[in-house]
C-alpha cells in the first residue's frame, strides 16, 4: 500500500515539475536575450 501510494505521488509530481522545468527554461530564454541587449546597451 505505500509503494502504491508513493508511486500515485510520483506519477502525480511528474506533470508539475515538467511545467516547472519549462517555466525555467523559458524565464532562463528570456533572461539570456535580455542579457544580450544590456551588453549591447552598454557597448
């Protein structure tokens, strides 16, 4: 019974942290671009 619940936990998590996962790397897209155009900015 615990295997089992810990497995429905894991499988439940999973679709959360893939969400996640893409916020990240869509906020670390748009901080790289923004990045970009301060260097340019500033040279």
């Amino acid at each position: 019974m615990q295997f089992r619940r810990k497995f429905g936990r894991k499988k439940e998590s999973k679709p959360t942290k893939g969400l996640f996962l893409i916020l990240l790397l869509v906020v670390a897209v748009i901080l790289w671009y923004k990045m970009e155009g301060i260097l340019d900015s500033l040279f």
